[in-house]
C-alpha cells in the first residue's frame, strides 16, 4: 500500500487525447488525490477549452507541447489506437513517464519499438486502463497464488455486452486501423485471463465472427489460450447487442452502476434513427469530454467494482469467480463470498501503479511487455481465426 501523498506533490499528469477514453477516467483523475492534470492536447477546440475551465490547466494544438512541458512528469495517452506509438514515441523521448490507453499499438513491432524508446530514456510505461486492475480479479490472483486452494488448472471467460453497437467513428468498425471488437475488447479478457493464470501463453486457437454487413468488423469470437504451466482458458465475446451477461452479475454494468434491465436494445434502437456515417460520429462525438453530452463529474452511482463479466477460475481445490462485490469461492463443503468494500475512488488501481511507477521507482505489472504479450494474443485471435490453426506465441511474459 502506497502511504498518502503530501496534497502538494501528486503526479503532474498531461493528457493526449480528450475522446471517450479520457471521459471514462476522468472520474478517477479528478478525485484521486495521487494525481493532478496540468496539461492536455485534443483536436477539438471545446475540448481544450473545457480542459482549461475545469483543471485550471494548459491545453495545446499539438501533442508534442504537452509532451515538452516542464511541469509535466507523467503523460496519459488516449489517443485513437493508430495513433499510440507515434505519441508514446513523443513522450518517452521528452523523459515523461507514459500510461497508454489498450491496445498498446496494433503491431508487435510497434510495441517493441515503445519498449525499447521507454528503456533508452529511463522511463516507465504502463498499459492501462484495463480491468486486470480491478480489485476483485486482483483478488482472485492473489488468492490463487496463496496456494490455499492448489494450482489454477482452467479459466473460463464470457462477455456479452451491445459494444458493436454504440456509436462509432468509421475507423472503429475496419480492423485494419484497429476497429472491432478483438482491439478493444479481448485485451480486457487477455489481461484478466493472463493475471489469473500466473504463466506464459503459449498457443491460441481462435474464430471470429463478422455477422452484420452494415458493422464490416468483428463483433464475436471464442478462443482458446493455453499456458506453460498446464492451465487453459476459453474466451468469449460478443458485441451484437442482444444476451447480456450483467444480468449474472445482478445488472450491475461494467463500470459499477446499477442499470436498468428494462432498456433491452437501446443501442440498436438509437442508430436506428441515425441515417448516415457522419451523424454516427457526431453521436459519438456528444459523448465525448467538451461536448453537450451532460456533466463527466456527475456521480454515475458507483458502489461496486468494475468488471468485465463472467470469470470463473477452476483450480484444484475450489472455483473462484470475482464479482463486482469480491471473489465467491466454491469449495467442495461451501459457498462463501470474499467481500470487498466499495472503491472509494472508481478505477483508482490504475493512478496508483503509475504513481508507484512514476514516484517511487517501482516496477509495474502492466509495463509494456506485458501489454505487448496481451496485443500479440489479440493479433493471434485474429491470425488463428483467419488461417484456420492454432498460432504459437513468442512474446510472454
């Protein structure tokens, strides 16, 4: 456990990238007291502008300024996939510790060149967020390598959520440029699967489905992922909007809220009326920081943990599934739940590492070889499926 900080030396943090990402973390940002943000870079006049308003900070036309920032030490980049190497490159090379948005990059060549920018210029990077954060999957790896319950033996891993149909810029529905679900999606899957199986990926076996022509990406696959200590896991998802898997954990959504099981289909419905891809963008762009789309402070109502649907590790002594309340263990006599109290801050796991990382010197679980082993098993999901095989995996830690 990191001891509190003095309130006048948190993390100085810079940001590229104001989109939908940064949205979803800005909760954590800005009631974090390890954390302050100083400095931003977006396209979008209004999203510098309100940048300035609410942070009483700088914001800059371009993404190298805020990597030159003197009062800059760590940068947070959130940028669209495409574009993670180009700004992590920026950032390393200015000595600023750096926290890139999943997927690392969309290349194991692209990651390795970060890794090796990172380590010339003595710095750390991170890879996050995803929810191999959250604190009951860390739970339930801690769990397992007590040993209490023996060796982790299979991972099962189920997610079905209406991702393929929430409002999306072109580029997010062409795999090419890093759209579809496998990108943005299976890295959450990989990472919780690889936490909770403490070993090296060794093969995957993977199909993919691409099943309506108006989203030409892919929106399901199932995969098989086996690991060097004898552990196997099976991965599935799927983003077409119909089966939600929140409703077994009590329709408590991903990010801890409470929803609304009655609004079955609000995502198809609203691009329904949505008549062209431009009006598709502009719906996303309402939801993104500087936009009319409502207040990115409010309190969404968080009172559980994040999750990423159904996990369930069989190791030789009991089941551990985590919830959104902490780890339910299933042993031969018993059922109990491990209960874990409510985050006080939303995704703070994620602030804390970086600022372990950042401040203290520590080494980070989720550095960028271990986000470049999870991009090498999503470019597997895809290669696997398109050839028909399983693959072989060089790059694991």
């Amino acid at each position: 456990m990191i001891s509190e900080p003095h309130l006048s030396d948190p993390l100085r943090l810079g940001v590229i990238g104001l989109g939908r990402a940064f949205t979803l973390m800005l909760p954590t940002f800005s009631r974090h007291p390890y954390v302050r943000l100083v400095a931003a870079f977006d396209p979008r006049p209004e999203a510098r502008a309100r940048f300035v308003h609410d942070f009483q900070a700088t914001a800059y036309e371009d993404a190298e300024a805020v990597c030159a920032d003197a009062a800059v030490q760590a940068v947070y980049v959130a940028s669209p996939h495409q574009f993670h190497k180009e700004h992590v490159v920026l950032a390393a090379r200015h000595g600023k510790h750096i926290l890139v948005e999943k997927p690392m990059a969309l290349t194991v060549s692209d990651c390795l060149v970060m890794i090796e920018t990172a380590q010339r210029h003595n710095i750390h990077l991170l890879v996050g967020h995803s929810h191999s954060y959250d604190g009951p999957y860390v739970r339930a790896r801690e769990m397992i390598r007590s040993g209490i319950f023996g060796r982790v033996c299979m991972i099962s891993a189920l997610n079905f959520t209406d991702f393929l149909y929430r409002p999306r810029r072109p580029e997010e529905l062409d795999t090419r440029l890093g759209g579809g679900i496998v990108f943005s999606q299976a890295a959450h899957q990989v990472d919780v699967v690889r936490l909770l199986a403490g070993s090296r990926a060794t093969v995957v076996r993977a199909f993919t489905g691409q099943w309506d022509q108006m989203r030409p990406t892919e929106g399901a696959y199932s995969a098989q992922i086996g690991f060097d200590n004898g552990a196997f896991a099976s991965l599935i998802y799927s983003g077409y909007g119909r089966f939600d898997t929140d409703e077994f954990n009590g329709w408590i959504g991903e990010l801890g809220q409470k929803r609304n099981s009655d609004s079955y289909g609000a995502a198809r419905a609203l691009l329904g009326v949505v008549g062209s891809s431009e009006a598709e963008t502009e719906l996303k762009q309402r939801r993104a920081y500087g936009s009319e789309g409502g207040d990115v402070f409010a309190d969404r109502g968080d009172h559980t943990h994040n999750h990423f649907g159904l996990f369930i590790a069989n190791c030789e002594g009991a089941d551990l599934r985590p919830t959104p309340e902490g780890v339910l263990v299933y042993g031969d006599k018993e059922r109990r739940l491990e209960k874990m109290d409510p985050p006080r801050v939303p995704r703070s796991e994620v602030v804390e590492e970086l600022y372990a990382a950042a401040i203290l010197g520590q080494k980070p679980l989720h550095s960028g070889e271990w986000g470049m082993a999870t991009l090498e098993i999503c470019q597997a999901i895809l290669g696997s499926a398109k050839i028909g095989r399983e693959l072989g995996l060089r790059h694991q830690i």
